[in-house]
C-alpha cells in the first residue's frame, strides 16, 4: 500500500506540471516534452519493476497529448456539409473553442457527442473559423505529413496525363485547403492563401526541392483574400532569383508567361484542355475573341487553320504580350488590339459587324454575393452581345470562372441571352475546368469554371 500511495502521489505531481507547462509546450515535441516531465517528476525507480515504469511512461505521454492538443467542439446543429466531407466550420457552426486557441494553431474537431471530426488549422479572425486538413485521427500534422501530401498530389497528376505544366495543388480539392501551387516546367508558383497553411510555406518549398529539383520557385501572395485572413499582401522569390519571364509549351504552342507580373499565377492553366475543344470549329472561320488576355485561345484559334483573328483586351500590356506570343509561333493570321471589350461588343452588334466565332472569356465579375445579381446582368450583356456578332451557323465560346455562378446558372444566363438576341442556339460542348483542377462533389468551390461552345442559329 505504501509504494501505491507513493507512486500516486508522484504521478498527480507529474500531472499538475503536465498541466500547468502544457500551453508553454505547445510548439515543443509532444513526446521529447513529456519525456522531461516524467523525468522531472522523478518517479521512485526503487519501488517500480521494468513493466511500470513503462506504463506510467506512457500514461504520462498520453496525458501530454491530451493537454498539448487544442480541442473545438461542433455545436449540435450544423450543416451536414462538415460530415459529407466539406472542410470549412464557420465560427456559428462552433459551440466550444479552447482558449488557449491562437491563429494558425493546429486543432482537432469534434461533434457535439464527441465523436472525433477531424483536425485542421483554426483563425478566429476569419469567417471560416478552421479549414480541417485531415480526417484521420492518427495524422501527425507535421513537416513529413506535408511533404508526403505534395508528393501525393504529383503522382495523381503524373497518372491523368499532367506532367509538363499543371495545377500541382488545388486546395480543397487535394486537400490542402487555401494551398495553391502551379507547375511551368521546372518552375512553380505559390499562393498561401489562409494564415494555417501560410505557417508551413517554407515546408512546401521544401518539398518541391526534394520532389522536383526546380529552377525557381516564386510566391504570389499578392491578393487581397489573405487580409481577410489576417495576412499581408505579398510576392516575390522563394528561391534564388530567377528570370521570371518565361517559356512554356502548350498543345504544341509556345507562349512566354510572367510569373511575376501576370494575372493570378502567371497564366491560366485551367482552360489548357478547353483550348484544344476549339480546334474544328475554327477551321477556316473569321474569329473575334474578347477579353483575350495574352491570347491563348485566339492563338490557338491561329493555329488550328482559322482564316483570321482578333482579339480585344483592355490591358496595352497584355495584348503586347499576346502579340509576342503570335510571332513566337510564327503565325501572320491574328493580330490583337487594346479596347474596352464591353464597348467593342455593344458598338461592333450595333454596327452589324459578322463573324464565325466569338469567343468570350471574362474575368470573374464577382466575388461577393452581394453583387451577383449585377455580375449575372454583366455576364447576359456580353453574351447577348456576341450572339448579335454571330452568323447564323457560327459558334459563341464562352466562359465563367465566378464561382458564386453555379452552372445551372451560367446555362440560364445563355438561354435567357439568345432568347433577347432572338436567337436560336445549340449546344456543342459544356465542360469545367482542366482534369488537373479536380472537382469534389460537395466542394463548391473546387468547380468554379463553366466551358461552353453553342451554335447559334
């Protein structure tokens, strides 16, 4: 009895200080950690046999964990999305937090019967209070965890047939929710989007390393989604400097991207295959292409055999570099020019100008649903517009990347156009995004794009 009592006695005292440094300890290795208490506690060797040292060893380490991991508690209402897999919890989907919880700490989940739901990372600033990364109660969320999702991530592009430029990382959809990583050939650009995943950035740098032995890598932070989150504004080399101007080849075109300076990360690799979807429909045809950007579609248009092309973007910088992306492949049958496109369509309708094919694709023209209502006015008067443009039997190519547009919406928008255009239309194609951009069904957000080819009557 006395050697029970003294071996409680010693381990209340290794539990108090267990709880009283367990917040301190927080960025410490649980097990290293807990390994010190025990020893600090100084358990009676004498009056415990191998077997009990053992166990108490373990008890301690288990009592650790318990302490160290931070913990969130789902209210009992909440949206069933979180348990068919979504990995946002909105700060009202919450009933407990720890209060111990900073931004960017690492949590685990549970359901208000305590079930275990997950473990993701926790920002109190933000409307999205935690972004769960994981549903696997034995991940260890730690550098390897990461390193082995991108390792992840590049065996399923390898396998779907992506290996020279692709979308390496799409958030959500691979798990790694506000993590978005493109590859160009030996070079990739980074967008850390929430403060969770911003933290492990230089990991992720790492693990390209390792994987790919890159040229460059370079951070395109500079997006105003990351002040919701709490973060700044940023871009610049992950690396060492490099040339950020580069060459890419696409369908069997070369293009020169800016990663610097581009939109987004430097170029939209998520219409690569609609590129392609073009190529019968434009053979031989008088092309307008609006909202060109720097020109991908129209080249492709080019190069595919149409009798000519132009394309209008409102940005002097892009159509220079749309320009110098027609003469690198050679091709004398495009030009581009600098207009408002909404001006060029409106007036151009109005003057009775004809073409084959015209092809719309827009920017997002919404990112808040406060707004839609005027982007869906937006996204009717341009297609309204280039239907006008169209002679009868020709093509309209069109798209939306709003995400807030659902694509029951988008296919709405398009017959309510041809329907004021008094226009008869039929559909040819209607797709989302490239397979390296993968959907997951529940996910919203992870299907954005609408592709879609009509024929217009």
């Amino acid at each position: 009895m006395p050697v029970i009592a003294n071996l409680l006695t010693e381990v209340t005292c290794v539990v108090f200080v267990v709880w009283q440094d367990a917040k301190a300890a927080k960025k410490a290795s649980r097990q290293n950690w807990c390994k010190e208490v025990f020893m600090f506690g100084g358990l009676s060797k004498s009056n415990l046999d191998i077997f009990f040292e053992s166990l108490w060893i373990n008890l301690c380490l288990a009592i650790g964990y318990f302490c160290l991991m931070l913990k969130i508690i789902l209210r009992r209402k909440i949206s069933v999305r979180v348990a068919n897999g979504h990995p946002w919890i909105f700060a009202n989907e919450v009933d407990k937090i720890d209060p111990g919880i900073a931004p960017g700490d690492m949590a685990e989940v549970f359901y208000h019967d305590g079930k275990f739901a997950g473990k993701g990372y926790v920002n109190p600033k933000s409307q999205i209070l935690v972004r769960l990364i994981t549903r696997n109660k034995n991940d260890e969320i730690n550098e390897q965890f990461f390193i082995d999702r991108i390792k992840n991530c590049w065996e399923y592009r390898k396998k779907i047939g992506y290996t020279e430029n692709c979308r390496l990382v799409f958030g959500e959809a691979d798990e790694l929710p506000q993590l978005i990583i493109d590859k160009f050939n030996d070079y990739f650009v980074i967008q850390t989007l929430a403060l969770g995943i911003d933290k492990w950035k230089q990991t992720f740098v790492k693990a390209l390393k390792q994987v790919f032995a890159p040229k460059g890598i370079y951070e395109r932070n500079d997006v105003p989604v990351r002040e919701l989150e709490g973060l700044p504004q940023e871009k610049g080399f992950l690396s060492d400097p490099f040339e950020t101007k580069i060459l890419i080849h696409e369908n069997g075109l070369k293009f020169y991207i800016d990663l610097e300076n581009g939109q987004k990360t430097g170029y939209f690799l998520d219409q690569q295959d609609n590129r392609r979807a073009i190529r019968h429909i434009v053979k031989d045809a008088e092309v307008l292409g609006a909202f060109s950007y720097t020109g991908s579609f129209e080249i492709h248009a080019a190069h595919y055999g149409a009798r000519s092309v132009l394309g209008i973007d409102i940005s002097e910088n892009a159509v220079s570099q749309a320009n110098q992306n027609a003469g690198l492949n050679n091709l004398q049958n495009i030009r581009f020019e600098s207009a408002n496109a909404f001006d060029v369509l409106k007036g151009w309708s109005k003057e009775g100008k004809q073409y084959d094919v015209v092809m719309l694709d827009p920017p997002a023209f919404t990112k808040s649903r406060e707004t839609l209502q005027k982007a869906i006015s937006g996204y009717k008067e341009i297609n309204l517009r280039g239907m006008k443009l169209i002679r009868p039997g020709g093509f309209l190519v069109t798209s939306s990347c709003t995400n807030l547009v659902s694509p029951e919406l988008f296919l709405q928008i398009i017959d309510l156009a041809a329907r004021d255009a008094k226009r008869k239309i039929r559909q040819v194609v209607f797709q989302t995004q490239s397979a390296d951009h993968p959907v997951i069904r529940g996910i919203e957000a992870t299907g954005y794009l609408k592709f879609l080819i009509v024929q217009v009557q």
